[in-house]
C-alpha cells in the first residue's frame, strides 16, 4: 500500500512538472553611441515576445553563460509581469545578446541572480523605495499606495513626508502636498542609507559619513519638478483645482524603482484631465528618467521644470567659495551650481552643502524657456499626451564625483547624448 502510495505522489509530481511552461528567447542590444554606458538597464517587454503564450513568474538572464541578476516588474497592478529588466555595461558602438528564460512556474533548482515574480524583497539589492505611514507606535509601517482628497492635507501622515527612492549615489523624495517637489538626498560614500537616516541624519550618523538632505528649496522649483505654469510663474498642484491627488510605489527593484506621483480631476480653462507622474531610478545611477502621461484634455496646457538657483541669497562664507553659477541653453539642458544650507532651521546640525543640478527637456516639448532671480525654467506642452524628460544632481562631498561647476557643467553634452540615443533592443 505504500509502494502505491508512493507511487501516485511521483506520478502527480510529474504531472505539475510536465505541465510547466517555459520559452527561451535571444534578446539582443545595441549601444550607438560614441559613449560608453555603464549599468545600462535593459527592460525587456513581454507584449514585444510574440511566441509567449503564457504568464511570466520566473525569468533568468545570461550573457555569454554567465547568469545576471534580473527582476520581473508588473507595471499596470493586473499582478502579471509586463517586464524583465536587468542591467549591463556596454562599450561605444558594442552590440551584446542575452539568453532569456521565461517560465510560468518557480524550479526548484534556481539560478544565482534570476527573479521571480513572487519575491517581496531581494538580498543585497542596489536600490530602495518606500512609503510609510506614521502611526501612533512608531512603527512606520510600508506601504505601496497612498490616495487622498486634493483638498486633505495628510502632509505630515507620510513619513518623511513622500514617497523616497535611493540609488547608491543618490536619493529623492516626492512631497506628498501641493508642491510636489523634488527634494535631494546627497551622499559622501556609495552605498544605501536612507532606511537608516530616514532623510534625517543625526550628528551620530554624521560621525560615520553618512549623508544629508542638500537642498532647500522654499519657493523654487528645486530639482526637476513638475508644476503647473499658470500667470507667468511656476503653480503648484493646489487642491482647489483638482479632486484627488496620490503617491504609489510601481516596482521596489533590486535594480530599478519606478514611482507614481498623480492628480487626478483637474480642471482649467474648461479642461478636465489627469496627469500622472512616473519617476524612475536604476543602480548605479544619479539621474531620475521622469515620464508624464496624460489623461482627457490637456491639449494646450502649459506646465513647467527647471532647476533653481542655489546660494543667490547666501552670503560669501556660506557659499565656502561656489560663488552660484547657471545655463539654460536653447537644446534643453539647464544645469546650476552653488552652495547654502539645506535647512535653514537645523543649521547648525547640517552645514552648508555645494550641489549640482541639472534638467534635460527634449526640444519637442519645449514653448519657451525662462529665468528668474530663483529659477532657471523651461515652459513646456504635451506632445502625444506625454512629456518626457530627465533630472539629475550631485553632490561636491561625494568622494567620487564632480567637485565644481566646471566640471559639472561639462558633463551635460555626453548626459544629453545618453538620453537622446537610448539602446536599440531586438528579441527573436
């Protein structure tokens, strides 16, 4: 009876083990560029595998035998992959193909750095994200999606006030309030902090190089950030002018965050839309890709980003010689450099800090351009109901990275190049 036994539980076993599906694919990808590119995500999308006839749960990446790390992303929260995304390093005018596995069920025998769908976290991940809620214990539980009334002002219910995303060289957190601002995390060392500084850091964390908040942006655009362009001035997401306003986390990595920031019900000038913003951050990487997509009409409607201008109301010992420096060139780049307090009520825990900022906004997008004693701004309208642009900043204190405007400012040609020529990526 045993043996019978024994017997129906192998053949079962079989039967689930025939049943699994699989399909390897060869993913091939081209870099144009005269440029090298380190940590190059490469999003694989699933709709593009014509021979897929069935639900991705687990996926491996190899090049050249050699297995990558890779994670499955379900971008449109129907709980089925839309991508597998992993990372490679790509010399000028290199083409490489990766040998992609793709199964509906999890083996039992895994490969080093494959992913599956199931997975709530990865050992060793390059990036983080998180959305937490205060409570009355103190415990700040995660969560992946906050919506509230535009006119509710739930400001100080996020902890640290919005949704917060960290690459080993950086870090930013999207206010959860009208302002919706970017604000910067700057760091001396390369590695992941903000789940220990929580964007506070304090003296003790100091003594250890942790890193700081380096940005105060008070009325300015800050970093990148995304408004309404309303009576010639920069507009933020007020609750009167629109019904709902929300933060979610879309995918947590290892290797990429993606985040949504939106505002739905808005009206002006006889318009009723939704705008929603999707910031996304790989290792390795300092610069935020930003893709704005609209919903309903938008047609006409004008909105802005830019940098700001730090340290222009610093005085010279504040400034500890970054005298503040800008451009806003007619291609679509503007970048600024200086130096002041990144908080003006905790100066004398956080001293003043010398960054770097910058905006890439392809010319399509682009009406006009403008500066004011705060801010360097591009005007810009929709084309094909999305905008799409890049942000990025940095930090003097980094122990790698750009020291001075010079060298920051010079930077920005390859930076464009990069945007401008994304990988050609072809599958069969």
């Amino acid at each position: 009876m045993k043996n019978k036994f024994f017997a129906l539980i192998t053949l079962f076993c079989c039967i689930i083990a025939a049943s699994a599906e699989s399909l390897t694919v060869k993913v091939t990808v081209k870099n144009d560029c005269d440029y090298a590119r380190k940590d190059e995500p490469v999003a694989l999308q699933l709709k593009d595998v014509k021979r897929l006839k069935f639900d991705v749960r687990y996926a491996s990446v190899a090049l050249n035998g050699k297995s990558l790390r890779c994670q499955l992303d379900d971008m449109d929260e129907d709980f089925t992959t839309d991508e597998v995304f992993w990372l490679t390093d790509l010399k000028a005018h290199e083409a490489q193909t990766f040998e992609v596995t793709l199964s509906d069920q999890i083996p039992a025998t895994r490969v080093p750095g494959d992913f599956d769908l199931d997975k709530a976290a990865e050992a060793d991940p390059r990036i983080y994200s998180v959305l937490q809620i205060r409570d009355k214990k103190d415990l700040h539980p995660n969560v992946l999606k906050v919506e509230a009334p535009a006119e509710s002002n739930i400001f100080n219910d996020i902890y640290m006030h919005g949704i917060t995303i960290e690459s080993e060289l950086v870090g930013y957190r999207i206010y959860f309030d009208e302002r919706q601002n970017i604000d910067l995390y700057g760091k001396k060392l390369q590695r992941l902090e903000l789940a220990t500084t929580q964007f506070y850091t304090s003296a003790e964390q100091l003594a250890d190089d942790y890193g700081t908040d380096v940005l105060w942006a008070g009325k300015a655009i800050g970093c990148g950030s995304f408004k309404r362009y309303m009576d010639g001035e920069p507009t933020n997401w007020l609750g009167t002018l629109q019904k709902v306003r929300g933060e979610r986390i879309v995918t947590r990595g290892p290797l990429r965050t993606v985040v949504e920031v939106y505002d739905l019900g808005i009206k002006n000038d006889g318009s009723l839309y939704n705008v929603r913003q999707y910031y996304s951050l790989v290792a390795g990487h300092r610069d935020l890709k930003v893709d704005v997509l609209f919903e309903g009409n938008a047609a006409g409607q004008e909105f802005c980003t830019g940098v700001q201008k730090v340290g222009v109301t610093a005085t010279d010992s504040v400034r500890m010689g970054h005298t503040p420096q800008g451009i806003l060139r007619a291609d679509g780049i503007t970048a600024s450099w200086g130096c002041d307090y990144p908080d003006m009520g905790k100066k004398q825990l956080w001293g003043p800090e010398a960054i770097g900022m910058a905006v890439y906004m392809p010319a399509k997008y682009v009406k006009s351009s403008k500066e004011s004693d705060i801010n360097y701004l591009y005007v810009v309208t929709p084309n094909d109901g999305a905008i799409h642009y890049w942000t990025s900043f940095c930090c003097a204190k980094e122990n790698v990275g750009y020291k001075n405007a010079r060298q920051w400012f010079d930077s920005m040609d390859e930076w464009k190049v990069l945007c401008d020529n994304p990988i050609k990526i072809s599958v069969k």
